[in-house]
C-alpha cells in the first residue's frame, strides 16, 4: 500500500475542494492500477487522457457532468467508468469516496 496523497484539484470550478488518493494495488508493469480516492465538496474539471476509470462509490455521492451538460447522479453501491478521452466535471455536494480501477489506455 501507498501512502496516501492528499491535494486539490489542478481544474477547480467552485469551492475547496480537497482530496486523498490511497494507491493500493499496481500490476500489468504499472499500466493496471486500483486503490481508494476520496473528495470533499466542491466543483472540479476533469479529463481523462491515456486510460480508463472504473469507479465504485463507496460513501456519499456526485454527479458527473458530461460536457453537453447531461447528468448522472451517483450514491452508494453504484458505479460508473469514465472512458478515455472524457472530459467533463465533478460536483460533490458534501463528501464522496470511491474505489477505482485505472487500466492505461
């Protein structure tokens, strides 16, 4: 297990934002990738370049905003992939932690 980094969004829209990534599991010669990642509330841009993102949502919720501007909602339970080249946003009202798996494009 990695140690946990902690930041903030390169992309911010509104609020401050701050999130934990715990890298937890690495294969494939680093081109596979799982572990936990954590945000709270705010707005942020994101662009997904050069792999794909399966996503768990584990605590809270958020919304993903395509950018037309459509809207998926997601809770505890569900989940979602971003595929590559999406670029879009995130709004976080509260608090949301998810597991992801990353596999290099």
């Amino acid at each position: 297990m990695v140690n946990p980094v902690i930041g903030k969004p390169s992309r911010p829209i509104s609020g401050n934002t701050e999130y934990q990534t715990m890298n937890m599991f690495e294969g494939l010669g680093g081109k596979l990738s799982s572990g936990t990642w954590q945000s709270t509330a705010g707005q942020f841009r994101s662009n997904i370049v050069g792999y794909v993102e399966f996503c768990f949502i584990v605590e809270g919720s958020c919304r993903v905003v395509d950018p037309d501007g459509t809207v998926h909602a997601f809770g505890v339970g569900e989940h979602f992939i971003l595929p590559e080249g999406w670029t879009g946003h995130w709004e976080v009202d509260k608090f949301v932690k998810k597991v992801y798996v990353i596999a290099e494009a």
